[in-house]
C-alpha cells in the first residue's frame, strides 16, 4: 500500500514539472540593430601633370578635405590641365578640377579652337592660387626677348592644357605664328630636360612663383626669364584679357639676377553643377579654412586666401560656393 502511495506521488511529481516545461516561455536574446553603413562618396579631382604645381597642390588639397568632411573621399588624378579638366568636368567624367580662370570663361562662351561650343556642365567654387607664366631660356642661348624666339625649338605646353593655349596667344602677340617656330609639345617635365640638355631653346609653364622645376634647371644652366610687357601685353591683351603684369623678383632663379615682368592669370577650382550645394559649400569652407594644414601638403596652400576667392571669375559660381562666399562677405 505504502509502495503504491510512493509510485503514484512520484508520478504526480513528474507530470507537474512537464506542465511547468510546457508553459515556461523560452525568452530569446534581444536583437541589436547594427548601425546603418554610410555609403563613402567617391569623388574623382582631375589636376595637371605630376611635375607641375596643380597636382601635388591638388593632393595637398584633396587631403584635407578627406580628413575634414565626413562621408567622402577624394582621389585625384593627373592630367593635362585646363582645357582637358574643363571639358572632363563639364561632361561628368570627373567631380572636381583645377583650370586657368581664361579657359574656363572660353569654354563657357564656346571661344576658340578648344571650345566649338559653349559648355554648361561646371561651376566655379573660387580662386585657389595666382598662375605666373614662365617664358623660360638659357643664359647660354644668347635669347633675350620672346620676338627672338622666332625660329626656335620652343615646348609651349602639352596639348589642352591652358599653358599651350597661352603661350600661343603670348607667341602671336609678338607677330609669331605657328609656322615661325619649331614646336616640341609636351609636359613641364619634357621643357626641363630639353631646357637642361640643350635640345630646346625655350619652354612655357604655367606654374607658381617661384617654382622649384625652374629651380632645378638653373642648378646647372642659368636661366633667363622672358618678360610679356610694352606693346606685347597690350595685344596679348586682345585675346588673353584677364592676364595681369606680375614682377619675377631677380635673385631668385640662378642667371636671373633682374626683377622680370610677365603675366599672371588664376588657378581656380571648378565642379560639376549637379553636386550637391551642401557639397561644395563644404569644400569651399574647408579649402579657405584649413589653408596652413594645405600648406603643410604643398607650400602654395599659403597663397590660397578667402580675400582672393571671386578674383577674375567670370564664369557662375556654384550654389554651395555662393551660400559660403556671401556668409564671408565676398560676394
């Protein structure tokens, strides 16, 4: 008796710990939300040639705007400068270019040969640095003025790039057509091996002032600078209007011991016109406010100024740059 009281108490035991199992709920772990990935916009900066000033400037730039703006990388790219970096960002092959402020108000008019028609697909975000013309010699080719380059074996600048369209300007201004000279196109690096080797009698560069390139060639052949002034600026004028005279201070380039007079136009900073105004308005504000960090990157980030933002811009500024430049007091 007592041992079927035991068996029947175990088995009631038993059958309420199953009811307990049963309707025990089983709690899952709660679920974390993962934090949303943000997309990296990918910006592409078409500058110039790796041996002139837009593109290691370009690099310096493009740093800091990836260490400053959030959500974005820029990489740039070298490129024949001015006229391809107008025509590239006015198609939406690239985002952000470097041009001469001439070319640029000669691709928005559709002027010359470069430009058949006008072109509408960029916008201007303001003035990075001044561009000084370099009409460069050797002392020992006994060459003292741009009209005694007739004749000559001269490199005015790789094809599409703002330096040939000036120097052919400058060349013409002094009554030498392209038939007057024999013409070596090629990149910054090609006029200073020529210059260096004697295979050129002389070489145009659009780059800063001083610039280390012309530096280099004067280590071991003492240059002389060609100056652009008296009737020779006033033609080139006719077709170049927004150059300006700029004094190349003697002492600086080794055999150029006198101040010389050439010509200076402006590197400025131009994007598509469908980026984003919040976009542009950034890489402006960063650009004109991180100008020592840009420095640090390339000594002409201290010649990029907010005072000298709109100078010799003809062409519409961007949304984004306007809402920024009107915030400083430039527009």
């Amino acid at each position: 008796m007592k041992r079927n009281l035991a068996l029947l108490l175990v088995l009631v035991m038993v059958f309420a710990f199953a009811l307990v199992g049963c309707s025990a709920k089983t709690e899952e772990p709660a679920k974390t939300e993962e934090p949303a990935k943000t997309e990296t916009l990918e910006l592409s900066f078409a500058t110039g040639g790796t041996s002139g000033t837009y593109y290691p400037l370009g690099g310096a730039i493009a740093s800091v705007w990836n260490n400053h703006i959030d959500g974005i990388n820029v990489t740039i790219q070298p490129a024949g400068a001015s006229v391809e970096n107008i025509n590239r960002v006015s198609s939406g092959e690239v985002d952000i270019v470097m041009a001469m402020n001439n070319i640029a108000d000669q691709a928005m008019n559709g002027v010359g040969e470069s430009f058949p028609k006008p072109l509408d697909g960029f916008k201007a975000v303001g003035v990075v640095y001044p561009e000084v013309m370099h009409v460069i010699t050797t002392q020992k080719t006994g060459i003292k003025t741009i009209a005694d380059l007739k004749g000559k074996t001269i490199n005015p600048g790789p094809p599409g790039s703002g330096t040939y369209v000036t120097a052919m300007a400058i060349l013409e201004a002094y009554g030498i057509g392209p038939d007057d000279f024999k013409s070596r196109p090629g990149s910054f690096s090609d006029a200073v091996a020529g210059l260096k080797d004697g295979n050129l009698d002389a070489g145009f560069a659009v780059v800063s002032f001083p610039a280390s390139a012309v530096t280099q060639i004067a280590t071991t052949n003492p240059v002389k600078i060609l100056e652009i002034t008296g009737d020779g600026f006033d033609k080139l004028l006719e077709t170049v209007p927004f150059a300006a005279q700029f004094p190349i201070t003697g002492g600086v380039y080794k055999g150029q011991d006198e101040d010389a007079t050439t010509v200076a136009l402006q590197a400025v900073l131009y994007v598509r016109s469908d980026l984003s105004d919040e976009l542009v308005y950034n890489l402006a504000k960063v650009m004109y406010e991180n100008t020592p960090e840009i420095e640090m990157g390339h000594a002409r980030g201290g010649q990029i100024s907010i005072d000298s933002a709109i100078n010799g811009i003809t062409t519409p500024f961007h949304p984004g740059a306007i809402k920024y430049l009107k915030e400083q007091g430039k527009l």
